[in-house]
C-alpha cells in the first residue's frame, strides 16, 4: 500500500530488465551456471513436459525464471481448472531439482543490492517463504 504502482514497475525495470545487461538475474541458469539458456533451462523443460506442461507461444519469459518455477509449484500442489494437483513427492522432486539450490542466492542478491527498495521486502519474503517449503520437505523426508 505505500508503494506506487509505476515506482515498483520503475524499480522492476532498473533491477531485472535494466539497459544493457540487468543488474539481477531471476533465472536459474545464471545462478547457477552463470550463463542463459543452459543446462538448468534444459532440465526444467524435461520436468515441465514430464508433468504435462507447455510453454504458450506468447509468453516471452523463459521457463527457468524465479516466477514460472514458482507457479509451477503453485499448480502442483493446489492445482487449477484442467490441471490436477499433484502429490508431495511430485512436489518436493520438482521444488528439490529446480528452486531449492538456487532461490536463496537469487534473493540474497536482490536484498544486498542498492537498487532495490520494493523487490527487496519482495525477495526477502519469497526467501522465507521457500525456506519454510525446504523445511517442510524435510520433515516429511
């Protein structure tokens, strides 16, 4: 509520899209690899066709991006209209291949960075929140 609508798109921009090469990067291939388009984008595609999913051809944002992984998850575990909710083994292979080695530094560097005002409390939630799923995996491990 104390944040504009245009000053968070601004900030986006500035952080994840930027002029040139972006600051940040919410994808997992450069986290960890440190290149686009590798390995890690390569993997999450198999799961992605594995579980039924595919890309629309309007969407522009590639499927290894922080956001997709995420509402992949979230289809997973609730599911939504056509889409069956899977079970918690599903969940935790996916969470465990495609977010937990690489959402804490992907967050961790949006906290730190300078640029970052609204997308830090962002990226400091979305830590905690998929900490506490790592955490929940394990118990249930």
């Amino acid at each position: 509520s104390v944040m504009d609508v245009e000053a968070a798109r601004d900030e986006y921009d500035a952080l994840f899209i930027g002029v040139g090469k972006a600051p940040l990067n919410l994808h997992a291939s450069h986290h960890l690899t440190g290149f686009m388009m590798e390995q890690p984008l390569a993997d999450v595609r198999r799961s992605l066709a594995t579980l039924g999913f595919a890309r629309i051809e309007s969407q522009t944002m590639v499927e290894d991006h922080l956001a997709s992984l995420c509402e992949v998850m979230r289809l997973l575990i609730v599911g939504a209209e056509g889409v069956e909710q899977k079970d918690l083994s599903t969940q935790r292979q996916f969470f465990d291949a495609h977010l937990a080695s690489w959402f804490e530094s992907c967050c961790g560097a949006i906290v730190k960075s300078p640029l970052a005002n609204f997308y830090s409390v962002v990226a400091q939630f979305t830590s905690s929140f998929l900490q506490v799923e790592c955490d929940s995996f394990a118990i249930d491990a």
